[in-house]
C-alpha cells in the first residue's frame, strides 16, 4: 500500500511540475533602448532615457509566472531640443528633484487574439495608475528580443501640468516604446 | 470702390492687400521683438506661435498680392523728377522684395532651431531644411535686421506719401487711402 501511495504522490508531483515551471530570467543587453514620442504644436517628437534597470521574467508558455519589473531614472531623460531638454527635468515635466525614478511593476498578462498585453502599475511623478503594454517577444536559444508598446496620458500622471497642460500645444498623450535585446540567464 | 485698379486710382483688392499686409508686418515685427517680455515659457511658446502664424499669412498674401498686381495693373505714375520716380520705384521694390524675405528669413530660422511650423493650430508646415545649430543666431539676425531694414525703408515710403500729400497736396495718398476721394484739379 504504502508503495502505491509514493507512486500516486510521484505521479501527481510529475503532472504538476511544468505548471510550477518558473519563466526565464533575462539580462538586458546594452543595445536595449527606452523611449518615447510625444507631440508639440502638431509634431511628434522622441525622446528617450538613458538610465534604466529592468528584471525580465518572461516565457510566452508561462504568462502567469511571467513579470516585468522597471525603474527609470527620470533625470536620464533625453530629447533632440534644447528647449524640450531644459524643460522636461524641472518641476513642470518629471520633476527629477522630487522625482528621481519612476518605476513600472507588471500585475499580469492576458492573450488578446494571439498577441500578449502587459497589465501592471506605472508610478511616475509619484502618480500610480493602471497602465497596458503589448508586447512582442521573440526568442532564438538564449537570445531573444521584446518590444514593448503603450500609451499614456501625460496629465494623469501630472507631466506638463499647469501652465503646460493645454494639449492642443503638447499633445494630450505620449507613446511609450521599449526594445529590449535579452540574454538568458 | 472699384475693385480693380485703373489709369487713376488703385483697385480695392490692391488697397486691401496694401493695407492688411502694412499692419500686419508692422504689428508682427513689433509684437516679435516683444517676445521676451512674456511671463512665463508657454506664453512665450503661444505668442511665438502666433507670431509665426501671422507671418505666414503674410507671406501668403505678399505671394496672392503679387500674382494679383499683373493682370490688375497700376495707375499711372504722377509726374515727377526723374530721380524721384526712380527712388519710388526702388522703395516699392525693396517693400515687396522685404515682406518676402522677412516671413522666409523668420521660416528658416524656425528651420535651423528645428521647431515645428504650425498654422494656428491647423496644419504644419515643413522646415526650409534641416535643423543647424549653428546658424541660430546668424539666421536670427538676419530676421531681425531685415525688419530694422523695411523700418528705414518704411521711413522713406511713408515721409514721401506725406511729402506728397501735404506738401504738394497731390493723389499719391489719395489714390492709396482707403476710401480716399481724389482731387480733380491734379
């Protein structure tokens, strides 16, 4: 009887074992670029950062053991106009000071027609909303790349409040893109 | 009010164009070399903004003014020393010559700071070029002492309308004013 049992539990154990498969661990890759485009006076503009740390969790196959977790240093914050980069760091825009990084933390993934959306929590500007990224993953062994695409609206987090909130001069919402270049861990 | 010029008097269309194009490159310059006193940087963004608007829509009508003024014609010239006609027609020439250039030159420089081209929030235009920080400031110059130079030449065209219409009491104003009555005796 007893061997019975062992032989139940091992079995058990064996059918549950791929669902508590953990996803890959990712370590990004210096290529990797952060950014996003936003629009002043009828023109889109981009803009990135150069500081950034993300932990990537990911396999298409274990979305529920998948998890993005991102801190930017808003200071890093770098746009091609001298304007726009005198502007963006002070209190009107990130407000780097009070500010220093924003931080977005995944909650979940959902499969929507065949491409994967990213749930999760964006804080910025010390503002936490909810916010959906698509995502596209691609992986070749131990290489893979993840694009990452969503859009925000800048006032619901206080970007360019005040004086700046007239978005028919600075567009109402920014679009957020990641491309990531993974290795596995 | 005719609306196309004859032998004597200039048309309503040309008067129109005369007229909106002198308060409005009068008032832009102004108002352009006001834009430091702005309170704070989105005002200064919204009154640049302006500004550029309306310096296109002047541009926009010196090139209207120019395709209207061949098949419209002009009055005759006044009689009047040699020298005279000739400085008439030089100033009149460098008016036209500057109320293009002045919008281009202000095109160009908003091109080389690599700043979008809107028309009062409508569409945008695109750059003359490509953006150059290092003519900045030379094609700023160039847009501010194109204006200082229709100033001195607008010193010449206007002191000689006055010239004629006080002094000489003839229709070179007259025929130019708006709803101005000329004199049959001259």
């Amino acid at each position: 009887m007893k061997k019975i049992h062992t032989l139940c539990a091992g079995l058990l154990l064996a059918l549950a074992l791929p669902g508590a498969t953990l996803a890959t661990d990712y370590t990004v890759q210096p290529a990797s670029t952060l950014g996003f485009t936003g629009n002043f006076q009828g023109a889109s503009f981009d803009g990135s950062f150069k500081q950034w740390h993300a932990a990537i969790s990911y396999d298409p196959a274990q979305l529920a053991q998948s998890k993005f977790d991102v801190t930017v240093a808003t200071a890093s914050v770098a746009v091609n106009d001298k304007d726009q980069q005198g502007a963006l760091p002070g209190k009107d825009f990130f407000d780097v000071e009070q500010y220093p990084s924003a931080h977005f933390v995944s909650t979940g993934f959902r499969n929507v027609g065949g491409k994967v959306v990213a749930d999760g929590r964006l804080t910025l500007r010390g503002v936490t909303k909810p916010v959906s990224l698509a995502v596209d993953f691609k992986s070749q062994g131990k290489n893979a790349t993840l694009d990452v695409d969503g859009s925000l609206k800048r006032l619901d987090f206080g970007v360019g409040g005040g004086d700046y909130a007239d978005t028919s001069v600075i567009g109402a919402d920014v679009k957020v893109h990641a491309h990531l270049v993974l290795l596995a861990k | 009010m005719k609306l196309r010029s004859d032998d004597r008097h200039w048309g309503g269309i040309a008067k129109s164009f005369h007229w909106i194009v002198a308060l409005a490159i009068l008032g832009n310059g102004v108002f352009g070399l006001c834009m430091d006193l702005a309170s704070n940087p989105m005002q200064k963004i919204n009154w640049l903004a302006l500004h550029k608007s309306i310096g296109l829509t002047v541009l926009a009508l010196m090139l209207l003014r120019l395709a209207w003024r061949w098949p419209d014609g002009r009055p005759r010239e006044l009689p009047a020393p040699r020298w005279q006609q000739w400085a008439a027609r030089t100033t009149h020439a460098l008016l036209y010559l500057l109320a293009l250039a002045i919008p281009v030159s202000g095109w160009w420089f908003n091109t080389v700071t690599g700043k979008p081209l809107q028309f009062f929030k409508l569409f945008n235009l695109p750059g003359l070029g490509a953006k150059n920080d290092a003519l900045r400031h030379f094609s700023h110059a160039v847009h501010e002492y194109l204006f200082w130079f229709l100033v001195l030449v607008l010193v010449g065209h206007v002191g000689a309308a006055l010239k004629h219409h006080v002094f000489d009491g003839d229709n070179v104003l007259r025929r130019m004013l708006p709803f101005g009555k000329l004199r049959n005796d001259k």
